[in-house]
C-alpha cells in the first residue's frame, strides 16, 4: 500500500511540473494507469515548433518507419543490414509518449513507449548527444550506477568496466545510432505506482538521430524491461489504446497490471523467437479485403524462428508494413474493390486517390481471432481532403523482408491486451480519440 501522503506529494509536484500551462495537459494518471499521448500532442514539448505539412508529415512518418523496419528486421535475423540510403539523418522519434517521474523526489520525464525494446533508457546529465530534458542524477537521493560484478551486467550487451569496476557501462546500436550508457538504478513512479531500485540505461553518449530525446520505456518482456523488473506489481500484464493521430487534443492510456483488463475481449496466442524472446510475434493466418480471403502464400506469413520470418505487433511503427507477396495480394483485391482507376502514389504509398473512394474493410484473421479494420485505420486523407491513401505499405524490399509488422496506425482506437503469463494478445475496439 502506497501511503496518502506520498501520493499527495505526487500529486501536487505533478501539477507544479504542469508540461505546460493547456489546463489538459495535468495529469491525470492515477493508480496502474497512464494518459498516452502523441508525440505532436498539444502535451507533447517534442512536437514540431512549426507544424509540417500533411504531405511532409506523411513523408517523413515514412523515412522514420524504414528505419524502424531496418532495425526490427535487424533484430529477427541477428544480422546487422546496410543503413538505407538518406540524404538526411533519419530521426527515429516513436509516437507515443507516458510520463514518468524518475528519483527521489521525483522528476517527470516523458518517454516513449516501445514494445519491441527491453530495458528503459533515460537520457541523464552530462550526456553528449541527447537533447532536451535530461534527468539529473546528483538531484536524487536514491540514484545509483550499478557496479560490473552486478548480476544485471551481465545482461547488457558490450559490458564494459572502468580500472576500479564501480560502474557497468555499455555500448550498442539501436537504428542508425550507437548508444553508450551506465547501468544505474533508481526509484521510477508510472501513475501512483512506485517501482524502487528500477535498473536501466542512463545515457551518457548518443550518435545519430534514432535514440528517442525523451528517452525509451522498453514494454518487451526480455531480462531488463519493465515487465520483468515488476513481476509482483504487474504479472507481466498490461494494456494501451492509442488515441488517433489526428485527435491531438485526446489521451489515449497505458493500463499495467492485470486489475481493470477488459473482460471482453478475443484473444490469439502470442508466439515467442527464442532468438529474440522480446518481440511479440503473434500467428497471422490471412488476409481479407471485404469478404475474400486474398491470396497469399502461407510461407510469406508463417511463423519460423530460424529466419526470423513471422508478424510482430509493434507499438513504434506507424504504418503496417506486409512482406511484398502479402501486400500485393491485399493492395490488388483493394484496387479491385474501390474501382476508380486513377490510382496515385504518395512516398511508399503506392495506392492512393484523388477522388473521394468508398474502401473496403480488412480484416486481419488471426488464429482464433479476426480483426476487422473500420476505415479510420485502414485510410489517410490529406488535411485538405483531396487525395486519401491506404496507410500501408510492402517491407522495405532492402532489409531482409519476412517481417510483416502490424502498426500503431492499424491499433488506434483498439485496446491491444498483452496477457503475457498466459502467452495471448487480445484486441477489442475502444474508442479513446
Ligand atoms: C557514468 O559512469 C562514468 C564512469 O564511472 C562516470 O564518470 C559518470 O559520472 C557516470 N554518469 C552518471 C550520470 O552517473
Ligand atoms: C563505448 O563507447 C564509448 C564512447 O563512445 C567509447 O569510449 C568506448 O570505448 C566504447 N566501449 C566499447 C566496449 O565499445
Ligand atoms: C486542441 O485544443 C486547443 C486548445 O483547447 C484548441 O485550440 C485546438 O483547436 C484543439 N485542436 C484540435 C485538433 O481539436
Ligand atoms: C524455416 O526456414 C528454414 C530456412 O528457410 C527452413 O529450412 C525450415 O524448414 C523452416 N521451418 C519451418 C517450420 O517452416
Ligand atoms: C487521373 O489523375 C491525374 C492527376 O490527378 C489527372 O491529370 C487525370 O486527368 C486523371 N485521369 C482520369 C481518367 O481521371
Ligand atoms: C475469420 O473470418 C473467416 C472468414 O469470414 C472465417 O472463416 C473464420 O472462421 C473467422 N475466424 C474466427 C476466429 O472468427
């Protein structure tokens, strides 16, 4: 039990630190539960200082989803790929953020959620390369850097220890960027819940432009993430729905823990790559576009954990991205079905309309479950309303493409149940935007 005056003292610091003075922004995280917002959030100090384009928006939402494809296919075959091709530095920045209040007493930083990532980096004082808000180490009481003979070190990748052993530092790549970090431990407080002697990666030096500014909150279920470190609290059980992206002004939330999961709600069997334990990797089965099942070769979407090959569910990709012969089969039935014929590209959008269309739903059929997209996840329209797309996209054909990754885009407005001791994910439709 958390005593009413620390969660007093919580609350009223909160406030103070109000993100900024729109009365929407204070929290209202309460109990297991955290408000999720869009990085563009009105809430949000990441958003652009000068709002882009639609078109730039979508473009750049793009460049930022090959890099993440880059990395994801990089993890599934344990095998570094050739950065793409950029005239530009790609910035990697994931699109929703929690708060999160770090040390003692507390301060709020805003990270990013990522469920295809383990372990929590915070960028801390004194660190070359990560802008914005750091947390300062020497203001709280209850930080420490954990020492090379900790049993965590062992866990980190590249550990490496200075002369007198006092720190755990390493090093590892994470999209185009290298990272190099101390393992330390401090208190983390997510809403109400107070999580002492949490272990994670205080930066101290980032390259390139993929490491989020505001820092990871790794929902992977690998040796150092959150779920691991907070068994008792939340059993490796938690919950988001994802407000719209076109609905700043809303919240969506974070429920972690198993109190307050919906009830109602269809479940598939996560599937786990022992070669990459963390990804949650779920056993899609076909495709339809309207009412037919669209023709894909079972190998383009089987599950095999020697090649990596398979369907992640993933917090940080924008856009569902569909091994080639997968998209194809769907892209064409959906061309078939809208029937106008003046069909243009937008970027890697390769089905779009100038003309206002009536689409088909699809319908994700995993086993045991199917999930019928209504259009608000399935199409992109232009601030202006003169051209709409189908908001996904074939795999990077430069990557090793046999990773289909279904999206944020495609989750909006869903609550997306990750029920890990029972190895199941359940999806059911909540409007939160
Ligand atoms: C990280 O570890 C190095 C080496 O011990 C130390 O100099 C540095 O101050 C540490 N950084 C923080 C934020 O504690
Ligand atoms: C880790 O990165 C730091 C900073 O770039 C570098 O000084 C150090 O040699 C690297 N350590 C390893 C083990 O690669
Ligand atoms: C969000 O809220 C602000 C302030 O209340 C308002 O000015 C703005 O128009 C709203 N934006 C949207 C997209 O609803
Ligand atoms: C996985 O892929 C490998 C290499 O292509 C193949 O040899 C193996 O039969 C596949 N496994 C399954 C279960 O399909
Ligand atoms: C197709 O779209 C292009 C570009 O918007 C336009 O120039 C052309 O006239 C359209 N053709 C038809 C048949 O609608
Ligand atoms: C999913 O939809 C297909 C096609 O309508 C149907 O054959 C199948 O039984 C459905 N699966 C579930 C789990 O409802």
């Amino acid at each position: 039990m958390r005593s009413h005056m620390f969660s007093l003292v919580f609350l009223l610091f909160s406030v103070a630190q109000g993100l900024n003075l729109n009365p929407k922004c204070e929290t209202r995280d309460r109990g297991s539960n955290l408000q999720v917002f869009h990085v563009y959030s009105p809430c949000s100090p990441f958003r652009p200082s000068k709002p882009l384009s639609w078109e730039e928006d979508v473009l750049q939402t793009q460049a930022k989803d090959q890099a993440r494809l880059q990395y994801l296919s990089s993890l599934v075959a344990r095998k570094s790929v050739v950065p793409i091709a950029s005239g530009r530095q790609i910035v990697q920045s994931p699109t929703y953020i929690v708060r999160a209040n770090v040390g003692t007493p507390p301060q709020t930083l805003l990270m990013a959620m990522d469920t295809s990532n383990d372990a929590a980096w915070i960028p801390c004082t004194g660190c070359t390369g990560c802008s914005s808000t750091v947390f300062d180490t020497a203001k709280s009481t209850t930080f420490q850097n954990l020492g090379c003979q900790a049993a965590q070190c062992k866990q980190v990748p590249n550990p490496s220890c200075d002369a007198t052993g006092s720190s755990c530092m390493f090093n590892m790549t994470y999209g185009g960027s290298t990272i190099a970090a101390n393992l330390s431990q401090d208190t983390i407080t997510l809403a109400t819940d107070s999580v002492p002697s949490y272990t994670f990666g205080c930066l101290q030096k980032t390259t390139g432009n993929s490491v989020p500014p505001q820092g990871l909150l790794g929902l992977g279920r690998g040796p150092l993430s959150l779920l691991s470190q907070t068994q008792d609290l939340y059993q490796s059980t938690f919950s988001y729905c994802l407000p719209n992206f076109r609905s700043l002004n809303f919240s969506g939330s974070l429920r972690l823990g198993p109190v307050g999961q919906p009830l109602k709600i269809k479940y598939t069997p996560l599937l786990k790559n022992p070669r990459r334990p963390s990804l949650y990797f779920v056993n899609l089965i076909g495709i339809l576009v309207g009412s037919k099942v669209v023709d894909i070769p079972p190998s383009a979407i089987a599950f095999n954990a020697t090649t990596g090959a398979g369907t992640i569910i993933d917090s940080g990709t924008v856009f569902t991205r569909l091994v080639d012969p997968a998209y194809v089969a769907v892209r064409d039935e959906f061309r078939r079905r809208v029937k106008v014929t003046n069909v243009t590209s937008l970027g890697g959008f390769d089905t779009c309309y100038n003309d206002p269309i009536v689409a088909p739903t699809i319908t994700l059929m995993f086993a045991g479950m199917n999930v019928t997209l209504p259009q608000d996840n399935l199409l992109i329209h232009s601030t202006a309303g003169s051209i709409t797309c189908l908001a996904m996209a074939s795999a990077p054909a430069n990557v090793n493409s046999v990773l289909n990754v279904i999206a944020n885009m495609q989750q909006q407005n869903h609550r997306i149940l990750f029920d890990v001791p029972n190895s199941r994910l359940g999806v059911a439709r909540e409007l939160c935007s």
